[in-house]
C-alpha cells in the first residue's frame, strides 16, 4: 500500500510538470536544457526512493511471510497434540482405575488393623487380669513360704514350724515351680520378685533362714542362666544391705546356692552378666567379702560357712577357696559400688512394702591379696567377739586339712593357743578344731606337737568341761591305743600315731604346763 501511495505521487508530480510545460507560453523549442536536467535528476531521485523503498518493503514481506510459515508449523504440531490429547481423553483411563484398586485395598486393610487393634486390646485387658492374678497368687505364696500368718496389717507373725507347716511351704514352693514351668516368660518377673521379697522380709532366726534359703534354691533351679545371673547381680547388692538379717541371710543363700551344679558362661545371652554365673564369684564377691562385715554375727557365720566349702564335692568351690589363700590365685571383684554393712540404707517396713521389685543401690568395693586374707583370718582367731574365734577356728583349720595353707608352726601355735582362750567354748572349739587336724594329718609331726601343745595343758583346765573333753581326746588317741608290745606284731596307724606323740612328748615337750 506504500509502494501505491509514492508511485501515485510520483506521477501526479510527473503530471503537474508536463501540464505546467504543456501550457507554458514560452515555445517549445525554447526550453531550457537546464529545467530539463533538474526535472530528470528529480525523477531520477523518485526512482531511486522508490526503488529503496520497494526493497525495504520486499524485505519486510518476506520476514512476515516467514513467521507465517513458522506460525503454521507451529499451528500444525499444536493441532496434532490435540488431536492425541482428544484421542486420550476419549479413552478411559486406567490410572484411575489402578488408584481405585489401590484405595480399595487400604480400606480392607486398615479394617483388618481395627479389628488387629480391638483384638489385642481385648487380649491386652484380658492379660492385665491374669497378671493381677498372677501377682496375687505370687504375694499369698510369698508368706506361705516364709511361714507366717500376714494379717490385713501389722508385721506378719512367724508361724510355729510344724510338720503341717513345712508340708504347706514345700508344696507352695512346687506350685510356684510348677506356674514358672507352665507359664515362662509370663510368671518369671513375678518369681524375680518373689524371691526378692522372700530375701527381704527374713527374719533372723537360724531356722526360718535355713528354711528360706532352701527355698531360694529350689526357685532359682527353674530360671534360665540369665535370669539366674540377674538374680545373682541384686543378690550381690543385697548382701551389701544396711539390715544385719539380710547380710546374714545373703550367706544361707550363698551355701545353698553352692549345693547346685554351676551354670556355664555360654548359657547366659547377656555377656555382661556372664560374670555372675561362676561359684567363684559366690565365694570372693558374697561369702568371703563377709570377713569384713560391721556385725560380728555376720562375720562368724561368713568365716563358719567358708569351711564348709572346703567339703563341698565341687572343685569349681575348692579352686575358688585355694584362690583367696594362694600367692597365684585372683579374687573376682564385681565393678561398681557396694553398699557396705553399715551404710545408711532406707528401709521399707512391711506395711509400705508392695508386691514389686526391690531396687538395691551399690556402692564401694575391697579387694584383697592372698596374704591379707590370711593375715586378717590370723587376727579374726583373736577376735574381741567369742563367735567370731570360733568361726574363723573352724575355716582355719578346714584351710589347713585341705592344704590351702601351709602347715606351718606359726599356724599351727595359733591353735595351740586358742585352747587356753578366756572362753570356755573357743577352747572346747579350739580342742575339737585340733583333734580334727590330727585325724585328717596324722603323720604329720608338726600337727601332732600342735595337738600335744594344746591338748595336754588343757587337762589341768580350771573349767570341768574343759578338763573332761581333754582327758576325752587323751583317752581315744593316747590311752586307748597302748597295748602289749610284740615284736611280730603289726602296728595300724593309730598305734604309730600313739608311739611318735609319746616320743615327742618325752623329748620335744616335757614342759607342757597351763599358761
């Protein structure tokens, strides 16, 4: 349209000229070559304007006839898109379907879950009554085995240990054996705590304490070896109590313990608590950490029981015993805090006690060499406290019959010695421990000096008694054996050992007097 319009222009121009030339007055042959040549120079530059222009427009034209091609390509590719988008639109769709199959099959599933759900929670309240159950029938056993009469309130009364009472407590304790078996995992919390219980509320007379830890035992025999150790680790705390009861009771329970086979280290899944399973650790850890115990009852009990394990067949219990008194031997130490005999404990009294699991707390521990343990067995002997001679008497002489210690002459003294204590029953004790010694040792020169040393003084004894059990042991090692020599004659070994003490005493002990 631009190109029309300067075209039109241009000829109008054109046009106007030669009307103002063709209407000129001036003749024709008259015209001025100079016009001419101005008229022609400005058509030429219309020409050439025109000529540009007519590019510029041509360049144009093809610049918008190429974005009209791009446009209808791209018109072209958009209507095939909607022609397939059309084509997928009228098909059905399968995603819904596939979410529709999905939602359907969550919906049964959290229906199976709420009826999981209302299930369990049936079983949940159904196994809160039987443990309710459970826990009452446990804590009525609990005083049956004790043997006392629990009242509604108060300190529960010791029961007269009868025939019919010690029927009853047997047959508790195998319906408790027999519930541990049936039930397991379910029952065995309530049996850790029965035990503990049954720990805890001991009294202090030596019979109930025999009975009590008869029973332990018994119990303890149906847990597994981990649970066993479990027990072992509180009993180990327990032993520590403030109680004086309960440091003594630990001591009945160690023995009875001791009695059963050991439990092997693999048995146990926790290896934290492989440690308690072993005899050892009953001996170093519980009984013999006694010696050093606030109460001299307690003492005396410990240093009575540790000789009583120097009879027990096992050798795991020998070995351990040898362990505290041998240079080569090791003490086992549990690692923690131990709550000495005279710790200030809380106490609970009975009436605020619950059927629950008793917490022990810990606190420090001692450890000792074989020659401290030796050493403060020797100054138990001269304990201030009459039971406590006795007691470590009676371990002394069971580490000398077993070779535990050496058979020295300083040992031996201290026997010798205790048969003019101030106490008329540490030295009937003392004459015992030494007839005893000369029965398991007698060939053995240095204990029948000993037994010469401490028998034959004690024969002028200011006390009858005393008098009486030292003319006894004359008589039956001395007296009694002396018989008509012959030359054909064999002599047994108790007329040897009557021979070798009557030489010993003409020649190394013609002094013997009362001191």
């Amino acid at each position: 349209m631009a190109g029309s319009r300067n075209c039109g222009s241009s000829l109008s121009l054109y046009r106007r000229i030669g009307r103002s030339t063709s209407y000129s007055p001036v003749p024709s042959d008259s015209l001025d070559l100079t016009q001419t040549s101005v008229v022609n120079n400005e058509f030429k530059v219309i020409r050439t304007n025109e000529k540009e222009q007519l590019q510029g427009l041509n360049d144009r034209f093809a610049v918008f006839i190429d974005k009209v091609r791009h446009l209808e390509q791209q018109n072209k590719v958009l209507e095939v898109e909607l022609v397939a988008l059309r084509q997928k639109q009228g098909e059905p769709s399968r995603v819904a379907h596939l979410y529709q199959q999905e939602l359907i099959e969550l919906r049964s599933q959290v229906d199976e879950l709420s009826r999981d759900k209302n299930r369990i929670l049936i079983e949940r309240n159904n196994m809160e009554d039987e443990l309710q159950s459970l826990r009452r029938v446990f804590y009525q056993l609990l005083y049956v085995i004790l043997m006392m009469n629990k009242g509604k309130q108060g300190k529960p009364s010791l029961l007269v240990p009868s025939q019919a009472i010690l029927s009853t407590r047997d047959q508790a304790i195998h319906f408790v054996c027999h519930l541990v078996d049936e039930l397991k995992d379910l029952a065995l919390p309530f049996l850790h705590i029965l035990l503990q219980h049954i720990c805890f509320q001991m009294v202090e007379k030596s019979e109930f304490r025999s009975h009590g830890a008869q029973a332990v035992g018994m119990l303890t025999s149906q847990m597994a070896s981990t649970d066993y150790a479990c027990f072992i680790k509180w009993l180990f705390n327990y032993s520590r109590h403030s109680k004086m009861v309960c440091r003594l009771f630990s001591v009945d329970v160690v023995m009875v313990l001791l009695e059963q086979p050991e439990r092997r280290p693999e048995e146990c899944l926790d290896p934290e608590l492989t440690c308690f399973l072993p005899h050892k650790f009953l001996i170093q850890s519980l009984l013999f950490a006694r010696r050093m115990d606030d109460s001299p009852t307690v003492q005396g009990h410990a240093l009575a029981c540790l000789a009583q394990c120097l009879e027990l067949p096992s050798f795991n219990v020998t070995r351990a015993v040898h362990n505290l008194f041998s240079a080569t031997g090791t003490q086992t130490v549990l690692e923690g805090e131990i709550t000495e005999g005279g710790s200030q404990n809380s106490q609970k009294t009975y009436s605020t006690l619950p059927f629950r699991t008793v917490e022990m707390s810990t606190t420090d521990v001692s450890d000792c060499d074989a020659k401290e343990n030796l050493a403060l067995l020797l100054k138990r002997v001269k304990d201030l406290k009459t039971n406590v001679r006795k007691s470590a008497l009676q371990a002394l002489v069971g580490l000398l019959k077993h070779n535990v210690i050496p058979m020295s002459w300083e040992n031996l003294a201290i026997l010798s010695e205790r048969c003019r204590d101030p106490a008329v029953s540490v030295k009937k004790k003392a004459l015992q421990c030494i007839g005893e010694l000369l029965t398991a040792k007698p060939e053995c020169s240095v204990v029948q000096k000993a037994w010469l040393q401490g028998v034959v003084p004690a024969v002028v004894d200011s006390e009858n008694s005393v008098q009486d059990k030292a003319l006894e042991a004359l008589d039956q090692v001395l007296l009694s054996q002396v018989k008509p020599y012959s030359a054909s004659r064999h002599l047994d070994a108790s007329q040897r050992l009557t021979w070798d003490l009557l030489a010993l005493l003409c020649h190394d002990c013609q002094n013997l007097r009362l001191k």
